[in-house]
C-alpha cells in the first residue's frame, strides 16, 4: 500500500479544505470520500431509491457499479456533473442515510482502498484513519467548537443560508448530523487512538494546512 493521509473529523471541522491544500502541496490526489456518499445518495434518489434498509441492496449496488468522479472539484456519477447539486442540505440528509447503510459502506470503502493501490493519497471523511486505512501512515483528525462549526457552515454558497437565524439552523442540522455519524452500526465517526487531534476553532485554514504538513513529514521522514 502506498502512503496514506487520512484526515477524519465532523461536519464543519475543515476537513475538505486542509485536505485539498495539503494534496496540492504533497502533488498527491485528494479524494472526498464524502462526496461518494453524496453521489450514491443523488443517484439513488434519481433512480427512486428508498434510502431505507429497504432498499439498501438496491442502493449497495449503485455504490459498487456507479462510475464515481471525485478527483480534482468536479463531482460525477454515471456521467451526471452533480458538483452542485449534491451540496445542498436535501442531500446531506440524504447522504448520512445512505451512509448508515452497512451494504453501502463496504461497497464505498473498498473502492476508497483501491486509490493506495495506485499511489500515495490525501483522503479526507469520518472513517479514513479507522476503517478505510487503519494502517495509514498519517492520521489526523480535525475538530473545532460546534459554534465555529456553525458560523463556517452558514457561510457555505452551497448551502444557501444567508438569513438571519441561519447559525442555529445549522447548528441543529451538524447535531443532528453528529448524532447519525457517531451512533450509525457501520464505521461510527470516532477518532483513531494514533490520530493527532487539531482543533481548528480560531484558526487561519494557512495554519492549520501547514501544521498538518509538519506532521506528514514527520511520519514521512521528509524534512
């Protein structure tokens, strides 16, 4: 397996952001696990999925044959451009379902194993350092205030909430969404025991990228 850097970690901790930044600088690909589930959940609410245990063999199959673009900033599925449209909060609903779904997941997480069959990877989501690859070389898991989680939330385009009150909007939504990730059967969000914990609360995304540079070298050995 080649080198791996696993950035775990909730809703709103800047997950996509360091990771992509890190990526950039390593010249590695970055993969948002994330952005799979999403697909999977568009795609299936497309073909007239439940996204209940229902229909979880119906939804594992589109995990496991759907072609799934997540590389660089477009988001595809079966040749649909879904970069926007899985960012809203219909699908983020819709995606934590779907991710709840054990099928789903072992059909998503080994197709995130094949990208360290082909090269070192930046993959950010909630079960990279535990379940995806307990064994990466770099883990960390990236966490922030449910307050600062909210404000950088709110401010999201893709989310579309700019009127007053929509802090505690979302506020509720990333509790809500919390509670799914952290209680779900299959690959619960929780930190792996060998992660470093970056709490992100205050802080520049430049400072928190270039802390997580230090620490890839530092397990890398590269100075």
């Amino acid at each position: 397996m080649h080198p791996v850097v696993a950035i775990d970690g909730p809703s709103g901790a800047g997950k996509g952001t360091v990771a992509r930044a890190v990526a950039h600088e390593l010249g590695w690909p970055y993969v948002d696990t994330g952005a799979m589930y999403r697909a999977v959940a568009w795609r299936a609410r497309d073909a007239g999925l439940s996204l209940e245990a229902r229909d979880e063999e119906r939804v594992a199959a589109v995990a496991l044959n759907a072609a799934i673009e997540v590389g660089g900033e477009r988001v595809a599925i079966d040749g649909h451009d879904v970069t926007g449209a899985i960012r809203t909060p219909e699908i983020d609903d819709a995606a934590a379902r779907v991710a709840r779904l054990p099928r789903v997941r072992a059909a998503l997480v080994a197709r995130q194993r094949q990208y360290a069959a082909v090269g070192p990877v930046v993959m950010e989501g909630r079960d990279i350092g535990t379940v995806v690859f307990p064994g990466a070389a770099v883990k960390v898991y990236l966490d922030a205030s449910p307050a600062a989680r909210a404000a950088r939330r709110s401010t999201d385009p893709a989310h579309g909430l700019s009127r007053a009150g929509a802090i505690d909007v979302v506020a509720d939504a990333l509790a809500a969404r919390d509670h799914l990730d952290r209680t779900r059967r299959a690959s619960p969000l929780r930190r792996a025991p060998d992660a470093t914990v970056l709490d992100t609360t205050g802080l520049q995304i430049e400072s928190v990228v270039a802390r997580v540079l230090e620490i890839v070298r530092a397990c890398l050995g590269r100075g």
